[in-house]
C-alpha cells in the first residue's frame, strides 16, 4: 500500500468514526495568535504542546525556517490576513534550535538539483532573467539574528496595524522550552506614536 492509499484508507475510518469531533471549532483563533514556525518535522505537534494550544487557537503559518524573507512575500501577507481577516490580534515569529536552514549551503542546493536532471541551461536562464538563485535559496547561520530579522520585516511592515505586538522567540526541537528573543510589548511600548 503506497502512502496515498494508506491515507485515504485511514481517513475514510475516521471520516466513518466522527473522530473530527474533538477537532471542531471555527476558522478564527480563539487565542486570537498568529504564530510562524518552522515546517520542522520535530515541531509539527511538539510546538502546540508545548505552548498549549488546541486546534482553532492560532492561525500556524510555515515555512523552511520559519523566515520572512521579504515585506510583500507569500509570508508576511498571510499574516496581515490573519490580522485583518482572520482576528488574529498578536504575531509570534518562532525560530528552533537545530534548524535545517542553519548553515544552508545554496551552492550545494543548485549542485544537487543538476544531479537530479535539472539542466545548467535552466539554472543559467534563471540567473539571466534576474533570479538570484543563492540568495533565494539561502538559510541563515545566526537563529537569534534570523528571528530579529523576521520580526523587524513584520513590527516595521507599512501595512501593520498599530497595537498588533510581534514577538521573537526560539524553541527546543527536543524539549519545546521556550526562549524570549523579541519581547512585542515592549517593543510596542518603545515606539513612537504616529499622528
Ligand atoms: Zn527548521
């Protein structure tokens, strides 16, 4: 049994089962939290354990990373429609320990992707018309760095509204202990007001 049949036979057992019913609940966050995290396999029911939250408490947006690379990238709009759609009235950047991103070569990257039949032709048209490769394809080598930095893109957006705090944090992809990087009342404490 390939996975996709394994799934569908499970689902179709909990679909029969109601065992979606412990799960109900709407599509705005009761928690009111927007949180974005890593797609770490590690962090994928460690991290809402951790930080006690159920389904239906915070909007969970993912990446490899857990980075905002960019103000008008996929990311941070997700975000803002979390704010102004979604009732989502907090923003938690949550970067982890033993991240995969950390140290991330592009170059190897690239190189593996022409072992695996890419053509240098493709990778070269690519460059001609503008995409940086290895800057897209780039990690980070300080998590700490990498979290501030991804606060800042969201704190300092145009189109954030004001009052909406954004915190930094790190968390153990063993243990789940949280450690505070940004704290975003604070911050929102320090910011001047704009008339
Ligand atoms: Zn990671």
């Amino acid at each position: 049994m390939n996975n996709l049949d394994s799934i569908f036979a499970f689902n179709r057992q909990f679909v029969c089962e109601h065992s979606y019913e412990p799960y109900r609940t709407t599509r705005y966050p009761d928690k009111r939290m927007v949180i974005v995290t890593c797609m770490d396999t590690r962090l994928t029911e460690l991290l809402p354990k951790a930080l006690n939250l159920r389904n239906g408490d915070a909007k969970m947006i993912k990446n490899a990373g857990g980075i905002v690379t960019q103000p008008f990238g996929n990311i941070a709009r997700s975000v803002l429609i979390a704010i102004y759609e979604l009732q989502a009235d907090e923003v938690l950047i949550i970067g982890h320990r033993d991240c995969g991103m950390t140290g991330i070569n592009p170059e190897h990257i690239v190189d593996s992707m022409l072992e695996r039949g890419v053509s240098e032709h493709t990778v070269h048209t690519l460059r001609s018309s503008g995409i940086d490769l290895m800057r897209w394809l780039r990690g980070f080598n300080n998590l700490k760095e990498s979290v501030e930095n991804s606060v800042r893109i969201i704190s300092n957006h145009p189109l954030l509204p004001a009052g909406v705090p954004v915190h930094g944090l790190i968390i153990d992809s063993e243990t789940g202990e949280l450690e505070l990087v940004t704290d975003g009342y604070a911050a929102l404490g320090n910011k001047p007001l704009m008339f």
